[in-house]
C-alpha cells in the first residue's frame, strides 16, 4: 500500500513515557509539509529534552510501529 500520512508523537517525560500525538502530516508531493525532497513538522513548543516518534500510516489505514 502507499503511504498517506505521518503521525507525530511526542512525550515530555523519557523514551518509554507516554507519547501523545503532536500532529499528522499527510504525505503530499508538493505539500505543506515537504520540502527539498523530505517531510517535516516544526514544533515550536518543543525542548531539547523531549523525546519524539514517528508511525507511518498507508492508504489502508494499517499503522507502521512507532520509531
């Protein structure tokens, strides 16, 4: 299947805290969220000590593991 989106996770706590997701990012070429050849989200609430994941889901709805 392809892929249709990005769900960005993050936790304030550790690597093993509770993550809540921060935003989806859809994998549009060209989009809001792509540029020179790579997706991207600015969280600009962010700390160096948060801690942050990625799951890619496809166009069947099926979700990767976090990573």
């Amino acid at each position: 299947m392809d892929i249709y989106s990005y769900r960005i996770e993050r936790s304030t706590t550790s690597a093993v805290g509770t993550y809540s997701t921060l935003a989806t990012v859809l994998h549009t070429i060209p989009g809001a969220n792509y540029d020179a050849g790579r997706f991207f989200y600015d969280d600009v609430s962010g700390l160096s000590t948060y801690w942050y994941r990625l799951v890619a889901i496809d166009t069947g709805t099926n979700e990767s593991a976090p990573s």
